[in-house]
C-alpha cells in the first residue's frame, strides 16, 4: 500500500502498516494500481491497517473489505462527542484487536475487528503528541509521543508503564557535551519514528540533524551524529535488521551490516531528481522507495541496485509512504 497526497498539501508526519501480499509472479509485482477514495480532496491519509484475520479487511477512516479495491467512508461515534477536529496519526491491528492513537490526545481500542470502538481515557500530562502506536499482543500495545516517550499496555490502555525514563530533550541535556553534533538546536520532537518487528526504535531529530535509537530495555534513546553533509530526511528498518537512511534533496544510504550502525553508504538510484520520502521491505531481497512527484522504485536483491517502476508517473502527487 502506497500512502500520496497532492503536492500542494505540506508533509505531514506518517507511519504505514504493511500487509503482507500473497506471492505473485514477478510480473505482477511490478504494477501498481491507482484506488480512488471517497474523501475531500484535501483530507490527507496518515495511516492504513489490515485487520491480521481477514486481509481483505482494512481501515484508515475509511474502510474496506476487499483487499483495498474499493473503500466507503467510516464514523467513530466515540471520537464525534466533542467539537475537536481529531487528526488520526497511527493505526495498528493485532488479531481482531485494533489501536488508533490521534491529535488532540485521543486513544481508540476495538477488539471486534474495528466494528466498534471504546475510547480509552489517557492522562494530561502526556510529553508529547502520540505519533504511533503498535498492537503487540492480546490487550497489549506499545505507544510512542513525538518527545520520544514509550509507554506499554498490557490490559487495553487502563495502565500504562514508562519504557524510557525521560524524553529526549531531557537525555540531550545530559548528552550534548558528548558530542552529538546539532543537538543544542533540537526543538524537543521527532520528524520520523520507526520501529523493527523486533521492538527497536530509529528516530529523525526535528530539523534532521542527528538520528537516536532505542532498543528495549534501555533507559534512554541513544543519540547518533549523522556521517552524511546532508540532513535526514527519514530513516527505518531493514528486513535484515540494518538500516536504511534518507537524505533531503534526494539520496539513499544503507548502514553497513546488520544492526544499529553510524556506519552507511550511499546507493545510486535514478529518481530524477526528486527526493526519496519513504522506504519499504517486502522481504529482504526485495523493497520499494517512494517519494517526490510519484517517484517509484524496487530492488530485488536487498537494496544494491534499484529499477524504476513508471505506474505513478502521471500522479501529480508526492508518495509519501510505502
């Protein structure tokens, strides 16, 4: 699934959970089709997710049971009682189970597969705005602010435990001397979150500066100078566990090996001079980038070499997640 929106809107911070597709031939792999939906044009989607059970089952705030061909519009009485205009952030499904985490602070849980949804109460002194939300077993979930607090349920969002031990603003006050390089211009948000099926972190600072890491059972996010002239635009995960780095202006590195690294390479990729906004991992061979003015590229053998894909090059729009 491809996340776009039209070039005139401004980027807004977005996070996309992968449904994974049955196998298809090679050829198939390599076309995209375009899906019209049923919303004002300028009603930007921040966020899609498939209902594990039932892959023909998905829903942003639209809704569709048919693998994604077609969609219908979907209310959620529990987010209407009150005159906010609530901006959705993050969707996640685990099993029948579904978290919906939005701005202003508001924290939705269904556990019949989104047919209906409880709105869990959520304290005022959150740090931050929830900027995504993972469903990581039965009542369970993981939560992430953009001030770079972790918090985790085990019992639908009636408790919640601090992972970290501050925010990030917090642990830069303690580590700027140390040498990370931009951090005393750090505005106290994330630009991007990523998180790896197994449970790690990888942030973009505001201003793209310096990245920070997190991996469970750390007490704080661990900040990492970037080696690249340019400032990150975004960075994620790999299937193979290493990463992927993204800069302003256009460029794609790979870290070198697995894990967390400060150690990357830059990989040509034809996008025509336009910037690479997101990247995604099928397997660990194969990935796709997407990005500026419907730029669309795939790799087969784990991000070496990079094929152009022309389907959204008649889209007058940027893809801004994959």
């Amino acid at each position: 699934q491809i996340i776009s929106q039209t070039a005139s809107l401004s980027l807004s911070l977005a996070t996309l959970s992968s449904l994974p597709l049955p196998a298809k031939s090679e050829e198939v792999l390599s076309e995209w089709e375009r899906v019209y939906l049923p919303i004002d044009p300028g009603v930007v989607l921040l966020d899609i997710a498939f209902v594990p059970d039932d892959l023909n089952h998905g829903l942003t705030i639209l809704e569709t049971k048919d693998g994604g061909n077609t969609w219908t519009q979907r209310s959620i009485p529990s987010a209407e009682d009150e005159d906010f205009n609530y901006r959705f952030n993050s969707i996640s499904f685990k099993g029948k189970e579904g978290w919906i985490v939005g701005k202003p602070a508001i924290l939705l849980y269904t556990s019949d597969a989104g047919e209906s949804w409880e709105r869990i109460p959520l304290s005022a002194q959150l740090p931050g705005d929830m900027v995504y939300i993972k469903a990581t077993g039965e009542k369970s979930a993981e939560m992430v602010t953009d001030q770079g607090a972790i918090y985790v349920t085990s019992n639908r969002g009636y408790n919640w435990r601090a992972a970290v031990q501050e925010t990030v603003s917090a642990t830069l006050n303690r580590t700027v001397s140390s040498g990370i390089s931009g951090a005393s211009y750090y505005t106290g948000t994330f630009n991007t979150v990523n998180r790896s099926p197994d449970g790690r972190y990888v942030a973009v600072s505001s201003r793209g500066n310096f990245y920070l890491t997190w991996e469970p059972g750390q007490p704080f996010w661990q900040p990492h100078n970037r080696a690249i002239a340019r400032r990150i635009q975004n960075m994620g995960w790999r299937a193979d566990g290493g990463l992927w780095l993204l800069v302003r202006g256009g460029g794609l590195f790979l870290s070198k090996g697995t894990g967390i690294s400060e150690d990357f390479e830059e990989v040509p990729v034809q996008s025509r001079g336009f910037g690479i906004l997101d990247v995604g991992y099928r397997s660990e061979e194969e990935a796709w980038a997407a990005g500026g003015s419907g730029i669309l590229l795939r790799t087969t053998n784990g991000g070496k070499n990079w094929t152009r894909d022309k389907a959204a090059d008649n889209i007058a729009a940027n893809l801004y997640s994959v």
